[in-house]
C-alpha cells in the first residue's frame, strides 16, 4: 500500500502551477481550493478581480488546456494511475464522495489532499464527469464506462427495494434479487450514484424516503436503535444509541429523547424511563390497567402470582406496584384467594 509520506498531491500540484502567471495561478488556486480552505465560485473569484464570472471561467479553461500539454503534467501521471485502478475495481463509475472516501482510505491519504485529486480527475483525460441532476449525485467515469448500465442496475434495485418494502442488508445485496452484475464493489459503486437510494448506519440500503434509512427527526432515530437494540431501554439509553449510531451531525439530548417517545404511540412506557416498541406486543397503560387486560384475557380468575408474572412481561416495575394496584376494590375484587374485576 502506498503510505501518505510517499506522495503529496497537493505540493505537487502547487509545483506544477508555479510556471503560470500570477492572476491565472490564484484563480485556479481559489476555483480547486488548493493550498486554500475552501473552493470558491466563479462569482466570488470575479468580484474579487473585479472582473465576470465568464472571463473566470475562460481564464480557468484556458489555463487547464494548457497545464494538459504541459511536459510538468506527467508530474500526475502516478496519481492519474491510481485514480484509474480504483475506478475499475468500482466498475469504472463512481460517486464523488465516495470515489473520495475509497481513495483516501486505499492509499492512506489526508482529506486535506480531497481537492489536489479532483484537480487531477479534472485535468486528466482518461476521465470525465457527471454533473449532479435530480436523480444522479456528481460523478467521475472513465472514458469507456457504461453510465447506461450502472442506471439499468439502479432502477432494478428501486424496483425490488419497492416490492420488498424493507431495507437490505449490504452483504446480502448480490443474493436478495436478480442482477446482471454479482461483484460487490461494482455494485455498492453503482448503487452509491442514485439519490434515490441510500444507506443507514447499520450497513442497509433502501429508499431514500424510508424513514428507517433517513430519519425525520429524532421519534425516528429512537425507533431506529431501539428495533436493532430488541429489547426495552431506558431513554438514557436510548440517546446513546443515537447518537453512537451517527445518523447527521445532530447530537441527541437525554430529555428531548424522553420527551419525543412519550408523544409517540410506536413506544410504550414500561418502566421508570423505559421504553418499548409497541410491535413487540406490549400494551399501553397504567400497571392497573394491564392488570385488567390480563383478566379479561384470561376469562377467569387469577391468582395474584399468575397476574403478576402476565404483568411482569409487559412492565419492569417491582412486585409491590403489583401487588398495590390489586387493591384497588373499584377494578379488583378477591374470590376464594384469586382476582377478577369488580361488578
């Protein structure tokens, strides 16, 4: 693996832009964010110059086309090689955050070195790009890559996600549904283009109107960590769940949390601050109003260990609170030493 002191993009870069003229160089220098903090528009860089965003971009263009005929150029012609052999173990397409994220991650390299790559991709010509639409994310290809057929491979997941109705787990994408592509990399690759599919913390992909894929606030982010935590939790918990599982940069609040699942009907209150989901069978209530659902249930008398077993599944209280809320002669009445309800 080649390691981060083996190679510096960026310095490279700034070593092969030091030919330029002044103004030409600073452009380019703001337009890719090189050397700098932030990319800046070409709007921005006009006002600067007191000049338009048009004689920006001509001044950008011009420069690029020269840098490609430039002999300093081969300069890059390592990281254009690198670039290259990542592209096709994705397929040959990939989504810009993601192509990042690989690169970085294979080659033990910086994020402060994310724009020296994509100036590279930009000046290179075994490369192009797809602008951000409506359905597609900004994208890099190389130049012999099928776009047609990473879409033919998007729309066949849409549409089997819509017919399961669930999320799917990465490792189990290739076996869940029928398609032309079974390697793994070219398919997450594919599948990491589309604005219409995303995937959660937990490593599943769905739709991207999925509230278990993005959630809409936290009530959501609560079901989420509770469902893949299976079992009751206090809303402590709960919010160090959520905020381990990093859905945004959103840090979740203790008593928010608390206070967002007593408004949902998805949760119950079973305890002292626990909470469980209500799919899992447990039943709003008071523990005296459990207590007459058991007999109810029953259809006969109880005797008070049986009603305090039935309790204890759906409530995490003491005995005692049981035992109290039997007292109760308005719900409760005592027959030979078992329990019904009052007349």
């Amino acid at each position: 693996m080649t390691k981060i002191n083996e190679f510096n993009p960026t310095k490279d870069i700034l070593e092969i832009l030091s030919g330029l003229k002044k103004r030409t160089k600073s452009i380019l220098l703001k337009r890719f964010g090189l050397g700098e903090k932030n990319k800046m528009t070409l709007e921005s860089i006009g006002q600067a110059y007191k000049i338009t965003r048009e004689r920006v971009r001509q001044i950008e263009s011009v420069a690029l086309s020269e840098l490609k005929k430039s002999p300093k150029i081969t300069e890059l012609k390592k990281y254009e090689a690198m670039l290259e052999d990542l592209l096709n173990e994705h397929g040959k397409i990939m989504e810009h955050n993601f192509l990042m994220s690989e690169f970085r991650k294979k080659y033990n390299l910086d994020p402060i070195h994310d724009n020296a790559i994509e100036f590279v991709l930009k000046v290179s010509s075994k490369f192009s790009s797809i602008k951000e639409d409506e359905e597609i994310k900004k994208t890099w290809l190389l130049v012999d890559a099928d776009l047609n057929f990473s879409k033919k491979v998007i729309n066949s997941f849409v549409l089997n996600l819509e017919g399961k109705g669930k999320p799917v787990l990465e490792n189990e994408l290739s076996n869940n549904f029928e398609l032309e592509i079974k390697d793994s990399k070219t398919l997450i690759s594919y599948l990491s283009l589309s604005k219409k599919i995303l995937k959660n913390p937990f490593n599943e992909w769905g739709l991207s109107d999925w509230r278990e894929i993005v959630p809409k606030g936290v009530k959501d982010k609560a079901y989420i960590v509770l469902d893949k935590f299976n079992k009751p939790a206090h809303f402590t918990k709960i919010t160090e769940l959520i905020n381990s599982a990093k859905f945004d940069c959103k840090t979740a609040i203790p008593q928010t949390v608390h206070n967002e699942l007593i408004k949902d009907q998805r949760f119950v209150l079973v305890g002292r601050g626990m909470y469980a989901l209500k799919k899992w069978g447990f039943q709003q209530g008071t523990v005296a109003e459990i207590i007459e659902q058991v007999i109810k249930e029953s259809g006969k008398t109880l005797s008070k260990e049986n009603i305090i077993n039935k309790v204890l599944e759906q409530r995490f209280v003491k005995k005692n609170t049981i035992v109290l809320a039997l007292q109760n002669k308005q719900r409760f009445q005592r027959v030979d030493g078992l329990y019904c309800l009052a007349k």
